[in-house]
C-alpha cells in the first residue's frame, strides 16, 4: 500500500562539461588567461609547424644518388641515403659489415629472453651475468678479427654508430660495477679506504669529461713505460668509464644511504659477512632504489660519447659532421645533424621510457 | 643445565675484522703509493726522452697568437699567463651569461609544464623531451654550423629589428650575418655615475626598509607592503637621477661601413651558438626540476594557507615557494655546475675558453702537456668546490630542522 518513491533518473550533464566541448572548455578555455596563452600557442604553431613539415616531407627530396637530385628546396634525404652505410659503420671494409651485424644480432638474439615476463627469474639473473662476462669478448672477436679466420679490422677504422655503441656499451658496463665498488668504499667505516673514494669521486666529478678526454689522449702516453701505447679507442673507453663512474659512485651512495639500518643489523644477525650482506640483501634493495639515477647516468653516457669526437674518433658524431664537410656535399648540414639527432633521440628516450616501465614492475612496495 | 657453555674460541688473527680493517687499507694505500710513483717515474723519463723542461716558466713568454674575443686587452706579444686570464674570463662570461639565461627559461618552461592548460603543458613537455635527449655538442654544432656559419655576408645582412618585430620602428639597429651578431652599445656619458650611485642608494634604504617592516610586524603584527614598495624604489630612483641628469646615455648603433659593421656590440658566431645550446640544453633540465619542486609542496599546504585567509599571492610567495625551494635550490646547483663544465664544449667550435685557448692552442704551442691540463682542471675544480661549498652552507640554513 505504501507508496513507493522512485527517484527521477539523474538528468545528463550539461552539455557544456562533457565531450569535446567540456574537454576544450577544462583544458584550454578555462580562465581569460588561459584563453590568450591557447590562442598564442596555436598561433607559434601555426607559423611554425607548415614549413616545418613542408621542408622534412612535402618538398623533400628522397630518391636520388647526388646532389643534382636535390633541386626541390625541400629537405636532401638523398643525403642520408648516400652516406647511410657510412654513418652506421664508419669506415669498416665493406665485405666485413656482416661482421657487425652478426654481433649485433647475436646481442639481440642473446638479451631477448631478458625481456620476457615468461622466462624464470633466476634464468634472467644467469644468463644476464652470462652476456655481461661473455658478450664483449665474442663480440671484439667478431668485431677486430685475426681469429678464426676472420681478417684484422683495426679499431681506426671502426666508426659511425657502430662506435657509438661500443663505446656507450663497454662505458656502461664498466661504469656500474666500478660506480658500486666506489660507492661501497665511499660507506666504508675504514677511514683510508673512504679517503681514497671520496677523492676519486670528487676529483671526476669536479672536471669537465672533455678535459678528461684531452687527458687520456696527451697525458696517459707519458704516464705509461717508454714504448709502451695504448690505442686511441681504449684510451677514451677508459677516460669515459672513469668518468661516469663517478657519477655512477654517487647515484649509488644514494640508494646505499636510502636503505635502513635494520636491514644491515638483521644481516649481521643472520651471521652474514660484509660481502653477503652487500650482494644478497642491501645492494638488490639500493639498485632497485636509484633505476631512474642510473638509467639517467647511462642516458648522460650515451650522449657523451659524442665528445670523442674531440680526440679524433669517427663516432656517429664526428662521421655525421665530416659528411657534411665533403665538397661534394656542402650546403646539407641540416639534414644531416638532424638525422643524428634522430638517432641519438630514439636511445635516449627508449631507455628513459624503459626504465619508467622497469621502475613500475619492479614496484613492489606500496605506491603513494 | 648446570654445563657451562666453552669460552668462546678466539678467532684467528686473519678473521679479527680490526686486523683485517687495517691490513685492508694498508694495501690500499700501499697500491695507491706504488701505483703513483710508478706513473711519476714513467712520466719523467718520458719527459727526459722528450727533452721537455716541466716548470711553469712558460707561462712568462709571449703566445704569438691572437684570440678572437678578449675582455681584458690582449696582443699576440701578450704572456701564456696573460692567455690564461683571457680564456678564463671568457669561460666565466659564456657560463654566467648562460646561467642567467636558463634559469629564465627554465623557470617558464617549467611552470609552462605545470600550466593547467592542455596545449601550454604538452608544448612544454614536447621541448623539454626533445632538447633533453639530444647530446649538447651536436646542438652546439647545428646552431654554429648548420645556422650561423651559412648567415649572409656583411652587406646582405639580416636587419633582426624588420624581420622580428616588424613595423615598430626597430630597423636598422640590430645584424645577424656570418660575422656575428652586432647589437647596438650602450655609451655610458659623463653623468651616469649618479645613475649607479642612486641605485646603489636605493638598494641600501629597500635593506634598512625590510628590516624596519620586519621589526614593525613583529612587534605590532602590521604588515607593510614592502614588494611594491621596494620595487618603486628600486626602480623609481634611478630614472628620478637619470632624467634629473639629463639622460646620460646613449646608444651606438652599428653601421655598414666598406666591408663590415663598425661600433655596437658584436656576439661573435662561436660565442652565440655555444650560449644559445647551453641554454636551451640546460633549461630542459632546469624545468624538470622547478617541476618536482613544486609538485613536492603537498597541495594540503595550500588548501592550509587559503583556510587561513591568506591571498593565494601570498600563498604562494610564503608558502609554497619557501618549500619548493627547497627542494629546487641543491639540484639547480648542480645544473649550474654542468652548465659551467659543459661551456668546455667551446673548444669544438672554437671559441677561446679555457680549454679551447689553454689547453688547446698554447698546449699545442709549448708542449706543456701536464702543466696546461694540470691548471685547467685545477681551474675546474676549483669552481666547483666553491659551488658545492656555497650549496652546503644554503642547505644547512633552509634544512628542515626536525625533531
């Protein structure tokens, strides 16, 4: 008997707060001010998108095997396209970039598995510490030759991005190992030990990685034994390894400092030495802490590699640089910088967007 | 229950952690001395074989070459040590210059980044994502030689006044062309010194005036409005002094005279694209960083100092720009450090900075391998102890003193 209320359906929202309108009214039109900066912003657009786009696709020129094919007033792809092989090898011999293919390859085809939510994690550790050791002998085997009867290439002739690489591979993979070990003796409770990292570190830390280079290019021949001499690749690599190192010591010393004490005294409890509670319960924790100020210094590494240009060496760089310096070529420098900044652009921002991804499955604690 | 548990056995020497702490760092240091000794006894005989005289007697002698921007005066007869001094003010030039310069931009963009209009924040984000990831040497590079180096000769130069702000009234008064960029100069006339004087006045009676307000609410709590105040004064006074002495200054205009400009101020091509990579470089990273700051004030202080009645003007300058600074001042201290090491990159284009000038050409021309780089890096470091010395002694004062 008793009536029954039944509430009047909700009525929509005005039409002015939701759908594309209500978008453009919240995010662009919101206040007087924002109105102004929303119509300044279209209107930079506007004036500099067209030509922009203009230039890059709809006047560029792409197919061709000179300069004559660039008569468009757009951009000379053809540029790139000649030099191509160039940029990406250096001056490796031509019958032997298979060699460096091969190697890349087998970097692929070895790391894949890492990749893969599927594979066990104790696999991943395995063969992770496996290509670390492995990887850069097969690698350099592959690459210099004068083994199983491959030819010699000499480092002096390996350039392009193919140097990039090596260079911001090995930098990396010494860089993190030497930055732990510097950042352990920079905790250290011995006080010549703590000395001696801290010096390092500051030292590293307070001079411009040019200087550095310039260093181990007119310095490092007097400090060696008379006759004694280094190729100009490894001295760089060393220059390179030492100096982000030192930043690395520090990215370290952070996470090292974030994890509690509880942790080291309930180590010590368990019996455990100074080497196991490192290894096994405070450096898992304190890496897992710094992924974004380590992927950060590799980022900082991978772009500096462009200063061996400086000592001489034909990285990506300096390859790109004396293309543009050819006769035959004057007058593409654009084009030809702005397709090195492509490249170096998609490894930065891939390992950046890699280690947000790595950061958010390696989450295991409670997200704020 | 009545067995006594056995004396715990004394370990071995070798397992004592105090024995071996000490045996540890005196291996250490016995590498290190060893190691030391070994590259010093290296580099003399190198030096010996070389027929190289270490010693900065050098110094004293005459360069031979001229430099292409100097502060100070400078001739091709001038010193090594005279060339030290010259490249050095030039690397304090391009960073402070640089500094400055990113900071404003930075602090834009990064507040551009916060903005709550879509466009404004995605822009912000499509520049600081784009500069980021380039390596500063091949901006520096695109900017020289990609723009500057292929800019007209003298007498077609661009009239930056015409094609940047057109109809205004600014033409014939700034170039670009591939020698530079020339701006007119300011010519400072007799008189101008009371114009410096009555700023500097100014500067001391805002001090006295913050003071005596600060007393003033403290003892009363009435507030004066010290900012606009401060700012009328600041302002105020020199144009007073500067119209009063019959303004003293005046602007000399470059003109096309034969093959060149004569007179104005002129931004050599080197110096230009180095400024102009350093700062958009380093601005990238400076707006990521005003960004967290900011963010990293929890928005309940905000909401806090509204319910309490301040204006959100006030809010802002008392509330959340004391905390986000905070957090903002260490690491832009450290961007300014990497500005200033990064400003070394000269030496690619040619500019005469210390590594470029020092290091470069007069290592080149002496010989003096470890004595240049020795002083250039001590250079470095140098300025950087000094920063993060400065960023200690601030860090300690705004520290939050917790319980």
């Amino acid at each position: 008997m008793a009536e029954s209320r039944v509430p009047h359906a909700s009525l929509p929202p005005p039409a002015s707060t939701i759908g594309v309108v209500g978008w453009l009214r919240r995010n662009l039109f919101s206040s007087p001010l924002n109105i102004v900066l929303t119509l300044l912003a279209v209107y930079l657009l506007f004036v500099t998108l067209p030509p922009l786009l203009r230039w890059a696709f709809l006047d560029a020129s792409w197919r061709g095997d000179d300069r004559e094919a660039c008569r468009s007033g757009g951009a000379c792809w053809v540029f790139i396209r000649v030099h191509f092989e160039q940029f990406m090898y250096g001056f490796y011999p031509d019958g032997q970039r298979w060699r460096v293919n091969a190697a890349v390859l087998l970097l692929i085809l070895g790391a894949a598995p890492l990749f893969m939510r599927a594979v066990s994690s104790k696999f991943k550790i395995r063969l992770g510490l496996g290509l670390l050791i492995g990887y850069p002998f097969v690698a350099f085997a592959l690459l210099k030759g004068g083994m199983i009867g491959l030819p010699v290439v000499d480092t002096s002739q390996w350039g392009g991005l193919l140097l990039t690489l090596v260079i911001a591979g090995v930098g990396m993979t010494a860089a993190l190992p030497l930055g732990v070990l510097l950042a352990l003796g920079r905790r250290s409770r011995m006080p010549a030990i703590q000395t001696l990292c801290v010096t390092f570190i500051e030292f590293w830390r307070g001079v411009p990685l040019i200087t550095v280079l310039f260093m181990s290019s007119v310095m490092l021949p007097l400090f060696l034994p008379v006759g004694m001499n280094f190729d100009k690749l490894l001295r760089a690599l060393i220059g390179v390894t030492l100096f982000q190192g030192a930043y690395m010591a520090e990215v370290v010393r952070g996470g090292l400092q974030a994890i509690p004490k509880g942790q080291f005294e309930a180590a010590a409890a368990l019996g455990l030495g100074y080497w196991k509670t490192m290894g096994l319960i405070v450096l898992p924790q304190a890496l897992k802490l710094v992924i974004p100020g380590i992927v950060n210094t590799f980022i900082a590494l991978f772009k500096d590699t462009s200063l061996v240009l400086i000592i001489g060496l034909f990285d990506l760089m300096n390859i790109v640089h004396n293309a543009t310096t050819n006769p035959a070529w004057l007058g593409f420098s654009t084009e030809g910088y702005v397709f090195a900044a492509l490249v170096y652009w998609l490894f930065c921002f891939g390992m950046s967007r890699y280690s947000q991804n790595l950061e958010k499955h390696l989450h295991t604690g409670h997200k704020r | 229950m009545a067995e006594h548990a056995p004396a715990p056995v004394k370990p071995p020497f070798w397992n004592d952690p105090q024995i071996r702490a000490i045996l540890f760092q005196a291996i250490a240091l016995v590498v290190t001395v060893a190691f030391g000794l070994y590259v010093f006894d290296n580099t003399q005989a190198n030096l010996r074989r070389l027929g190289i005289a270490s010693g900065f007697g050098f110094l004293s002698s005459p360069s031979g070459f001229d430099i292409i921007q100097s502060l100070i005066p400078y001739s091709p007869t001038s010193s090594y040590g005279r060339v030290f001094w010259v490249a050095l003010l030039n690397t304090l030039l391009v960073s402070a210059l640089g500094i400055v310069l990113a900071t404003a931009l930075g602090f834009v963009i990064g507040i551009a980044r916060l903005s709550k209009n879509w466009l404004i924040s995605r822009l912000a984000l499509a520049y600081i994502e784009t500069f980021r990831n380039i390596p500063l040497l091949l901006q520096i590079f695109f900017w020289y030689f990609a723009v500057l180096r292929v800019m007209p000769a003298p007498g077609q130069s661009l009239d930056l006044g015409k094609i940047v702000f057109p109809k205004l009234g600014l033409e014939e008064i700034a170039f670009l062309n591939i020698r530079g960029l020339y701006l007119p100069a300011p010519e400072f006339q007799t008189g101008f010194g009371w114009v410096l004087a009555a700023f500097g006045i100014a500067v001391a009676l805002t001090v006295l005036l913050a003071r005596w307000a600060r007393r003033r609410q403290k003892a009363t709590g009435q507030q004066f409005p010290l900012f606009s105040v401060s700012l009328a004064l600041l302002l105020g006074l020199p144009l007073l002094t500067f119209w009063l002495a019959g303004s003293p200054l005046a602007w000399q205009v470059p003109k096309l005279q034969g093959f060149n400009f004569q007179g104005g101020l002129v931004v050599i091509p080197e110096m230009a694209s180095l400024l102009l990579a350093l700062t958009l470089y380093t601005a990238t990273f400076i707006a990521e960083i005003v960004r967290a700051g900011i963010q990293a004030v929890s928005h309940g202080q905000t909401e806090a100092s509204l319910s309490l009645g301040l204006s959100s003007s006030l809010t802002l300058r008392l509330i959340i720009l004391p905390q986000a600074l905070r957090v903002i001042i260490p690491p832009l201290t450290n961007q300014y450090l990497n500005l200033t090491k990064n400003s070394s990159l000269a030496a690619a284009i040619g500019y005469p900075d210390l590594v470029s000038a020092f290091a470069g050409t007069v290592l080149n021309q002496t010989g003096q391998a470890i004595e240049c780089i020795a002083i250039t890096m001590a250079v470095y470091l140098t300025i950087s102890l000094l920063i993060s010395l400065m960023m200690n002694w601030y860090n300690r004062r705004v520290a939050l003193v917790e319980r």
